[in-house]
C-alpha cells in the first residue's frame, strides 16, 4: 500500500500528563469518531473535554464522541491555547531535524517512536501543557 498522506490525532491530560495517540490513513469525520471512542477508553472513568481546531472533520455533524468525552471548538487561528500543539512542537524539534527521509513510512515510524517516548514519562508532558488557565478552569468547574 503507498501511503500519501498521514495523521495523527493526540489527546492529552494536562494534570497528570497522561497521553494518547493515534495515527490514522485520512481523516473524515467516521474516522475522527474513533478517536474520542479511543480517548475515552483510554481515560476510563475520567469526563474529558477535547478541544478542537476546527478543521472541517472537526464540525461535521456526523462527528460522535462517548458521553464522557465534551467537544469543545477553539476559538479560529488560536493554537496557542490548544495544549496538544506544545507535543507537535515538541516532535518537530526533537523527532523530525533536519533530514529527508525516503518513505511516508519513516514518517509514520519516527512519530510514532516520539508519541511512544512522550507517553512514558508523565513529567514531560505535564510541564508543556499544563497551563495556568486550565488549572483556573478546572478549580471553578466544581
């Protein structure tokens, strides 16, 4: 199979740095649904809000997420407040320097190595998205 295209949907726990991934053939909004079902069993037990980019999968009406998973849109061209864009900085920096690579699926191996290193020490991702406004959301939504 010749790939042309890769993505990667990532879904993070700013308090405990927790973290999920999956990297996906294309994207629509079928499947897009399965990464909240994805999410969800991984956070078992936990309600999680995603935040969305907007992409057109992203406001499909066809888009399902479990009960326990809340969609929740950014506001447009504000990255900066989408704690998931500091592990795709993280990546470009640290998996992806500057070299070619022969094939989609290098791509897809070396993501996949910097995902798989990023979800073993909580402490990494915990200090790139914990951000002060989401522990001020979290104390006043109880």
């Amino acid at each position: 199979m010749i790939r042309e295209y890769v993505y990667a949907m990532t879904e993070v726990s700013p308090k405990d740095g927790r973290l999920t991934s999956l990297i996906m053939p294309w994207l629509d909004a079928e499947t897009m649904s399965i990464f909240p079902a994805h999410a969800g069993q991984t956070y078992t037990g936990d309600f999680c809000s995603m935040l969305l980019y907007g992409a057109g999968w992203h406001r499909a009406k066809e888009l399902r997420a479990p009960a326990t998973i809340k969609l929740i849109p950014l506001p447009p061209y504000s990255p900066e407040l989408n704690p998931v864009e500091h592990i795709w900085e993280y990546l470009r920096e640290n998996s992806f320097k500057n070299f070619s690579l022969n094939s989609l699926d290098e791509v897809v191996d070396i993501l996949a190595d910097g995902l798989s290193f990023l979800s073993q020490p909580p402490e990494i991702v915990r200090s790139m998205t914990n951000f002060d406004w989401l522990n001020t959301l979290c104390l006043t939504c109880n």
